[in-house]
C-alpha cells in the first residue's frame, strides 16, 4: 500500500472508531437517563440523537469502514490511563461517555469533510445537540443528587416577625429538617421577598435546602434552592423557564395523572396529597394513601407525602410505600418543634434503614 493509499485506508479507519465509539457512548449514556434517572424525556431525545447520528453515517460507506477495520493492529489498544479504568458512580460514566461521544462527533465532522462537505455538516449538527443535551443531563442529575437523602420537608409561616422566623428555621435546620418550605399566604409581595431573603440567608451554610412557595421569581431573586408550585400556580414549564437549570422545581399532586404530568414538566419532585385532614389547609376531598401507594408505583422521582401527617398516623405513609414527608402543624404547633423533627427525622431515617437492609 502506497503513502496515499495508507492515509486513505487511515481515515476510514478513524472514521469507523469514531462512529463506533460515537454509537456505543450515546447508547451508554441513554441507559443512564433512561434507567437511573428515570426520565422520559431526556430519554427520548438521547435516543433521537443516536438515531440523527447514525442517519449522518449513511453517507459513509459500510462496506468502506469495514474493509479499513484493523483491531488488532490498533496501536490505540493497548494503550491504558490510570483514569480510563475509574468511574465513582453512575454519573461519572456517563460524564465519561459523553466527552468520548464529543471527541467522536468531532473527529467525524473533521474527517467526514475529506469524504463529503455535507457529512462533516451533519455530523457538525449532532455536536451542537449532544453539548445541550449532555448539560442537561448533569444539571438534572445534580439536581437529583440533591434531593437523594432528603426525607423531611417542613412549611413555615412568616412568624411574627422576620427575626422569630430566621431563629425557627435555624433551629429546625438544626434538628434535622433537610427542606424548609417558606409559604404565608398572608404576606404581600415585598413581605413575601423580604422574609425569603432572609430564610434563604440563615438556611444557605446550612445543609438544609431552602424552597419559596408558589413564586418562582421570588425564588430565583433571593437564590432559594427552589420553588414549590401548585396546580393553580404557573406551569411547571414555565416556572422552569424563570428558575433555570440550576433551582430545584417541586409539584402538588393529587392524582397519578397530575404525578405522570409533573414528571413530563421536569419537576425535581412532587408533593403527594393531601393524605389526612389538615389543619393547616382546608380540602373537600382527600386521595389519602391509596394515592400514595399508585404514586409511588408511578414514578421513582423524589415524592413527599403531605396532609395532616405527624408521628400519630406517621406508620400509614410508610406503609403506602412513602419515605419522604411534608409537614407543617405536626411541626409548627408542637410544644417542642425541634424535638418533633428529630423524632420524625428519626422514624424515617429507621424505616429507610429497614428498606435497605
Ligand atoms: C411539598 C409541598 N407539597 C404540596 C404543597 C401544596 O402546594 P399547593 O398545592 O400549591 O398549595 P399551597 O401550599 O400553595 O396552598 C406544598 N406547598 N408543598
Ligand atoms: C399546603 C398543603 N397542601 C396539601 S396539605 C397542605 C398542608 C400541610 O400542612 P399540615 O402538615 O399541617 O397538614
Ligand atoms: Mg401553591
């Protein structure tokens, strides 16, 4: 084989691994969207991009890639990094994969040129859909990382005072609360911001993540870790557009329809309920945990039982297949608030241990 020739057969033999390991690492990271995070959405348009990039290879000959194949006088084989053979976790993989998808789009871009202008062009048009989709799929897994071991989520009031509700919060964060949820639907605007502000200041060296009720702007203006919204508040979508990537996005549910629709919005996690009577929002009708358990058998995003729940009727959550739980007066009108949330801290810590042993 002549010089030209070698580097002909060369780059067919570069453009043959780079489809192959563009193939191979946009199936392993679909896996992980698909089986770890659990979501539909990225899912699908992982999928659709293996697919775009397997339609920009049908300008390259198959016949062409198979003939210049050579593994085993690949000298790229037998070379090893400490690195190559590490990967902490199932993120890590997919972070892995994702960059050898991008060196290979680019390699088939840059060499596919030599073939045929229109197939570097194609090949150009996968890069710049697997950057997008590839940051979404680490802001939503750090999202998710979260929310992993979060289980007790508390609503508070705007107390009497801005001072009395920064000092409750500390100490509920203190005792183990792992969300506080500020929601007063008694405050105006400038009230609401103020208060959240300061919530969001006193709970940010703390572990325990901040969430604003219904306001999304409110939220992304005092850089909350969140915001919660309901079925009458803005869509999800839309709260999404006004919180960004970053902030995590709660939904009420009161149904499996409204769960399977929270999870097509993108929502981070869903409220479930109400479950019992509560004291502290009136309902005319109560899915209770009968919604609980078809929630749970919906989807494995980050789910909080909320209604009327306490340490009393605490063991029908957890029996409905519930460990995470969203409490106000179990909290807020106990004698001793901070005793009440390691008391329930407690409980859901030993019913998680019980599930996983
Ligand atoms: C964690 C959590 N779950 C549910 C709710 C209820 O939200 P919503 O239905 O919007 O009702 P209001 O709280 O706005 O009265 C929640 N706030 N938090
Ligand atoms: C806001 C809200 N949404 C469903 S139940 C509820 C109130 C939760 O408060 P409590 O735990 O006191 O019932
Ligand atoms: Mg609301």
């Amino acid at each position: 084989m002549d010089g030209k020739e070698s580097t002909a057969s060369g780059v067919w033999r570069i453009l043959d691994a780079s489809l192959n390991r563009a193939s191979e690492g946009l199936r392993t990271i679909e896996e992980y969207a698909r089986f770890v995070l659990g979501d539909p959405q990225l899912s699908e348009q992982l999928k659709q991009l293996r697919h775009q990039t397997a339609t920009a290879a049908e300008g390259l000959p198959r016949s062409q890639l198979l003939a210049a194949r050579d593994t085993p006088g690949d000298v790229g084989t037998a070379i090893e990094t400490p690195t190559e053979t590490e990967r902490v976790d199932a993120l890590a993989v997919a972070i892995a994969a994702a960059a050898r998808v991008q060196q290979s789009l680019r390699c088939l871009e840059e060499y596919g040129k030599i073939v045929d202008s229109g197939i570097g062009r194609a090949f150009e048009a996968c890069r710049y859909r697997s950057y997008t989709l590839f940051a979404t799929l680490e802001q939503l897994s750090q999202r998710r990382d979260r929310l992993a071991d979060c289980q007790l989520y508390v609503l508070v009031d705007g107390g009497d005072s801005i001072e009395a509700m920064t000092a409750t919060i500390a100490e509920l964060a203190e005792a183990g609360a792992d969300l506080i949820q500020l929601r007063d639907k008694r405050l105006n605007d400038r009230e609401l911001y103020e208060h959240a502000a300061a919530a969001a200041a006193t709970l940010r060296p703390s572990r325990c993540l901040f969430i604003v009720n219904d306001r999304p702007d409110i939220a992304a203006a005092v850089h909350a870790d969140g915001v919660h919204v309901g079925q009458d508040e803005l869509p999800a979508t839309v709260v999404r557009q006004i919180i960004g990537p970053e902030r995590l996005l709660g939904v009420s549910t009161h149904c499996v329809a409204q769960v399977e629709q929270a999870v097509s919005d993108g929502a981070d996690y869903i409220g479930c309920g109400p479950t019992f009577p509560s004291g502290t929002k009136s309902f005319e009708a109560f899915p209770g945990t009968d919604f609980l358990r078809d929630a749970a058998l919906t989807t494995t995003l980050p789910a909080f039982a909320i209604g009327g729940i306490g340490v009393e009727n605490l063991e029908h959550v957890l029996d409905a297949g519930f460990s995470r739980v969203a409490v106000a007066g179990a909290i807020t009108r106990s004698e001793s608030p901070a005793a009440m949330v390691a008391e329930l801290k407690q409980r859901l810590l030993r019913q998680d241990e019980a599930t996983n042993r």
